[in-house]
C-alpha cells in the first residue's frame, strides 16, 4: 500500500497491526463502502498495519497526489478542521507508543502552530458567530453616502453602507466582514435588513428635509442574495411595507455576480426592472473585459471604480478609460456615476467629460442619519 487508500467497492478486508516481535493482531475487518489505507492520504509516517483479503475484492483506488489537490481547493474552514482533526489524531497514535510526557508537548506546539497558520480563518468563524447577535444589539447599521448630480449640485441620492461597531474589536471594515458573510450565506439575511432599515430611513429622512421626494437610496446586493429563491419576493414586500416606490431604489451589483449566474441574474433583473427599480453595476471596469454582457442585462447605471478616478489627475491613460465608460454610457443610455471622488480637481474634471453622478469624500463621507438631515438641509446645491 502507497500513495494511495482504497473504497472497498466488494468483498471484506482484514487489517493487521505487527508490533515489533509479536504476532500479528486482527485491528478491524472491513466492508463494501468502506475505506482502507486512508491514513497514507494525510500522512507520510511509515505504517505497520497489513491488509489481508478475506474474499474477492473490488478496490477503487484513491490516489494521494488527487487527494492533496482536491484538500488545497476546499473551503478554507474545512481544510483547517481536517487539519486539527489529523494532527489529533496522529496525536494520539504516537502518544501509544512514545512516553506521555514528551509526546504532549510536541504536539502542542503542533497544534499551536496550526492554530497561528490559521488565525485568518478562526477570525472569520469569529465574526460569523458574532454578527447575528450583532444585530440583535444594534451593532450594525447603516451610513449614507451623498450621490452628487455633477451637473446640476443637487444630491439625487444616497448609498446604504453597513458598518459594525464592535464592543471590543472597534469598528470592523465592512470589506472585512462583508465577504465572509458572503461565504457563509448569511449576507442574504443582512442585505435584506439592509434594504428594509434604508427605505425606513428614506421616509424619515423625507419627512425632516423637504425636496426629497425624488432622492433614491442604493443598497448593495451580493450574488447569494440573487440566489436565493425569495429575492424578488422579498424587495417586493419591503417595498410595500416601507411605501416607497420602486424607482427610488436602485440595486448595486457587480460584474462578477452577473458573470456568475447570468440565466438567474437576467431572469431576476428583469423582474426588479419591470417592477421599476433601478439596476447599477457596481466598481464598473474592474471585473470582466467583456462588454458584451451590458446588452444581456437590463443596466441603468455604471459606477465607474475608484481606482480609475485615482490616478485620473496623473495619467492621461486613465483619463482617456474614464471618458471612454462616459461615452460607452452615453450609447448604451446608461447613467455614469463616479466613485471616490476626493477632490475639486477631480469633480471638475468628471463634470466637464460628462459623467452625470458622483460620490467621495469630497462630498461627504457615509454619513449617520442624522447627519443626513443636517447634509440636506445645509447643501441644498453644491457648488464647486
Ligand atoms: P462599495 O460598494 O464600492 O462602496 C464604496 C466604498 O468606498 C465604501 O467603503 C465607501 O465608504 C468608500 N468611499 C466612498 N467615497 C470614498 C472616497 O472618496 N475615498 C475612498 N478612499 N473611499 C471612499 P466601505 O463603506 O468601507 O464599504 C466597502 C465595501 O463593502 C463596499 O464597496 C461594498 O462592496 C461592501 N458593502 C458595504 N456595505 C454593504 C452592504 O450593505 N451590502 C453589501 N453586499 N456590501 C456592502
Ligand atoms: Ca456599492
Ligand atoms: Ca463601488
């Protein structure tokens, strides 16, 4: 026996265990289903077990070298688990044969090890434990984000961003826990909080600031949400219980998550589209060079990325990219909004190429509700 472990596909198996000067004892016999040698798949310590056939036997073969590639692609969390479940186990297969003592605390640096090489990973099973009862004590809401009409200097609407205050951590990045409760499934959850704690603050917001009846709110939805099977369902009984029209919503999603699932993803905008809602793609220009795609879905808005913005002011090339996507929106009677703004210079430029919507610091950050109310009332019209 190799590289290799084996299913018994038919026939039983015995194994031996020789222990140096004795004879050999029976360990365990084994049947269809069952697997044989699977310790030579995790681990290269030399074996002493023998495997007897008792009748006619069909093996499938399970080779190492498959096995490893197969365990480097898993789900992080598994593959740590595996791990942890290996190094115990190998553990406690020495600690049989080696003084107690000696055994236990090399494989506690063992284990300690293992635990450093995956503190990114325990870091993310923490925090998914934490965040739902995070919600429940209001340690997540939302910030708002002005979109800017550059033409004009009125505010047409805002972007809900999550944040987490951490009773110990602090704040917590939303780029940090957003993708793990995308791994995990639970941003469907948050994301339709999300939608629903919005549109609540839109009205509230429209009731203490005059002028805002048209004022949109952009909630970011990931590629989970569109999988699951209630999605529309869901916008649809937000959008009553909250009286908001449809068209004051616009639904931020990605490139990726179109490219991932277009049947689905076209099938569902469609609907959203049809209901009046707005679609937006989100940090437009980073994820895919295909253009095709933006005549396959139904696509209002393009927000073009900050990383092109950044380097606007230096490069004539990323300039030249920005106008391109302005005209590109223009064709395809798209909006163009664009993201990150942080300077005079920078909004200038985007106003005078043609670009309709922008957002950044140079705005206003993602702001609080309250401070909202106050942003409303004080820019009226943003001058610049
Ligand atoms: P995003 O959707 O691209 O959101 C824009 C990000 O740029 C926000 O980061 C915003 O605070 C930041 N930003 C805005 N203006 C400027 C600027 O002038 N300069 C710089 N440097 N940054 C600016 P934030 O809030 O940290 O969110 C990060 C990402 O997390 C978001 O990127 C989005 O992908 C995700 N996210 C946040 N909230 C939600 C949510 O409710 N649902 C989902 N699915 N994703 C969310
Ligand atoms: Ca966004
Ligand atoms: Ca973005």
């Amino acid at each position: 026996m190799g590289d290799c472990a084996y299913i018994i596909e038919k026939g039983r198996v015995e194994i031996l265990y020789e222990a140096e000067g004795r004879l050999p004892r029976t360990v365990s016999s084994r049947g269809p289903g069952a697997m044989i040698g699977e310790m030579s798949l995790i681990d290269n310590a030399p074996r002493s077990a023998t495997i007897k056939a008792l009748e006619d036997c069909h093996l499938l073969e399970i080779a190492r070298a498959d096995f490893s590639r197969r365990l480097d692609d898993a789900d992080p969390v598994l593959k740590m688990a595996m791990q942890v479940i290996l190094t115990r186990y190998r553990d406690m297969l020495t600690r049989a044969e080696i003084r107690h003592d000696e055994t236990y605390k090399i494989r506690a640096e063992t284990l300690e090890q293992l635990y450093n090489e995956h503190s990114d990973v325990l870091d993310s099973i923490k925090i998914a434990n934490e965040f739902q009862v995070a919600m429940q004590n209001k340690e997540i809401f939302l910030h708002y984000q002005p979109i800017v009409n550059l033409q004009t200097g009125h505010i047409d609407g805002f972007e809900a961003l999550m944040r987490w205050n951490h009773p110990e951590r602090g704040f917590i990045s939303p780029a940090v826990f957003i993708p793990i409760l995308e791994s995990n499934g639970q941003i469907v959850h948050a994301s339709q909080w999300a939608l629903k704690e919005s549109l609540e603050a839109l009205k509230r917001i429209e009731q203490e600031a005059a002028d805002t009846e048209e004022v949109f709110m952009s909630v970011n939805f990931s590629s989970h949400d569109f999988a699951a099977e209630d999605f529309v369902e869901g916008l649809y009984k937000t959008l009553s219980e909250t009286d908001i029209a449809p068209s004051r919503v616009h639904l931020e999603i990605t490139e990726r998550l179109l490219m991932g699932q277009p049947e689905n993803a076209r099938t569902t905008l469609e609907m959203c589209r049809k209901a009046g809602m707005h679609i937006s793609i989100d940090d437009f220009g980073t994820g895919y060079s295909s253009l095709s795609y933006l005549h396959y879905f139904p696509i209002d808005t393009l927000k073009i990325d900050r990383s092109f913005v950044i380097n606007m002011a230096k490069e004539k090339g990323a300039t030249e990219l920005i106008k391109s996507i302005i005209g590109l929106g223009k064709n395809l009677g798209m909006r163009t909004v664009a993201e990150g703004i942080e300077t005079k210079e920078e909004a200038v430029m985007l106003r005078d190429l043609g670009c309709d919507q922008a957002q950044g610091y140079f705005f206003a950050r993602p702001l609080p509700e309250a401070d909202v109310i106050k942003f409303i009332k004080t820019h009226h019209k943003i001058k610049f």
